[in-house]
C-alpha cells in the first residue's frame, strides 16, 4: 500500500474484532516507530504492548477514551531520565513528547498497511494506569493506542479547507 | 512505494538540490497533514511554507539547526486560542504539539513518497523567527521542517535494539 493510501484510509477505529495481535507483528510496528526522527538520536521511547486481556480490561475501566474493546492496548511512554540528561530540562519533556508522536504516525500508517487499526487515546486516569502498568516515576506515560483488526470501516470527520491551513511565506489573519 | 520503505528510507536530510517544489507539492504535504488524527477534531494547526529565497535565507541565520540550505522551510505552528477554548486551558498546549507532530510523521513520509527530504529543526531563536513569520501572540511556533529534493543519500543513527524499547503488559527495568 503506498503512503498517500495509508494516510487516506487511516481513521481512529473504534470497533475491533476478537483477533489477537501477533508479537511478530507488535515487533514489526514498534520497528518502525524506532525509525522515527528523534531529538538529538536520545531514543527515550518505550513502548508497552498490552496484550493480556485482564490488564487490557483493567486499563479499559480506567480509560474514558476507549471504545470497541481493543486486543491491545499500546502504552506509549519516554523515559525522562534520559531526555534530561540529554536533553536539558528545559524543553526534554516536549522534545519527548514530539518523539514519541512522530513514532506514534509511524505505527498507525503501518498498521493500516497491516489492516490494523489504531485509536489514539488521550483521555484515561493517568494514576491509575500508571500503577496497572508498573512505571516508575521517571518513566512518563504520554497517551495510549488501542490497536486491532477492525470490525468494520472507520471514518475520519471532515478537515477544514487547506486554504485555513496553509500559509505562503508569512502568517494572515 | 509502500509505507515500510517510506518509513526505512527516511532519513534527516543535510543538503538539497537547488530544485524549488511547487505549490502543488506543498499543497499535497499539506492535504496529507491534515489527515493525522486530531483530539476532538479540533485541527488547531497552521502550516507556513516559506519559499521566498530573502524569508528562507533569514530564517536560516537564526536557525543553528539548520544546514543544507533547503529551498524551503516550513513552519508547524498551532493556533493556542483555538486549541484552548476547545480542549481546555490544562491540556491544550500538549495536545497541539502531539497533533501538529502526528501531521509533521505524515508529511515527512509523503515526502519520501515524492522524491523529497526533510529535517526537523528544533534549535532555532523563537523570537527572530516568529518576528520574520509574522505571527501574532496566540499562534505557537512549535517547530521547523527543511524540505527540498536532497542533494545525496540520508543516513539515520542506528536505533537501540527492540529488546530495549518494546515491552509486554507491564513496565520492567
């Protein structure tokens, strides 16, 4: 599938089937979030495959966002040790950010190659799944992905006209 | 070309042809931006694609980042009023970076896919950049993107092995 189709037919799935993800395939896509630009090449990404449907579930109850009960869950984390130390306090943890994210588009046009589906999910207790998930304080949990083969087409909702996007040169009104 | 070759064969571009892209080309970047998943669909980017020689050259003298002069920078900005108003004064900020940087992901491969190279830039002084732009108070310069057709091969820093960045249900040292 070339890159335009994959952009195109990319849309948050929120209805999954019952199919399981193989690590294979988990391993494949975290391949390529690594290729990612980072920051300076300080990789502070981690990325936690949740595949045991008891944490799934757990992390479900703590997660408003989710919907169409997900095989995976796919915490995406950095680890702000290493950003500090590399990065410098000052911007480490939007750099971070930035990475993580720029990792994260990679997974999601991979997966639709893979006909799978992605969700991003910004909206969960962060207390809570932090403990579901074992991190320790330096290890920052920036959002979640549910990931799956979907149950059925997805739909992105309209984008505004490129003209109210796009500028040439300088910034109008 | 598939999104696996896309993805392995973007590389931080250094040095580019003297070759201009079109507006055309700049829109289709554009237009596959905009199809990144957006929180609540709020799409509070702006993309300003400096192509005048006299803009490139001035935002280039204060951008230490920058290298190879490309023929055109472009500028991912975010729109902080809008992005506030809907998603909230706690969260917006952060959401806009993720978003304009999930859009950044597929502009990059899309380049891939047309022949052109990119480079992210984060090291650049804000205030001289947002002067030469034009941009009033509430729009956020989050970060710059080089982008022409490259003068030679890329070449990425090799990435850490999987075993340190994939994990499986729970976080471990």
């Amino acid at each position: 599938m070339n890159v335009l189709d994959a952009i195109r037919e990319r849309h948050s799935i929120r209805s999954f089937t019952d199919e399981t993800v193989s690590r294979e395939t988990l391993r494949d896509l975290t391949e390529c979030a690594v290729l990612a630009p980072t920051a300076s090449n300080v990789q502070c990404w981690k990325f936690i495959a949740v595949t045991d449907p008891d944490f799934v579930r757990k992390i479900t109850l703590f997660s408003p966002g989710m919907s169409g009960k997900p095989p995976v869950i796919l915490a995406l984390c950095t680890d702000q040790s290493i950003a500090e130390s590399r990065l410098g306090e000052t911007n480490s943890r939007e750099l971070a950010t930035i990475d993580v994210s720029l990792a994260a588009e990679n997974i999601m046009l991979r997966a639709v190659e893979q006909g799978l589906g992605t969700c991003t999910i910004k909206s969960f207790n962060e207390e809570a799944v932090r403990a579901i998930l074992g991190l320790p304080s330096h290890i920052r949990l920036e959002y979640l992905l549910a990931l799956g083969y979907p149950a059925g087409p997805g739909k992105s909702p309209a984008r505004k006209a490129i003209e109210e996007v796009l500028y040439y040169d300088t910034y109008k009104e």
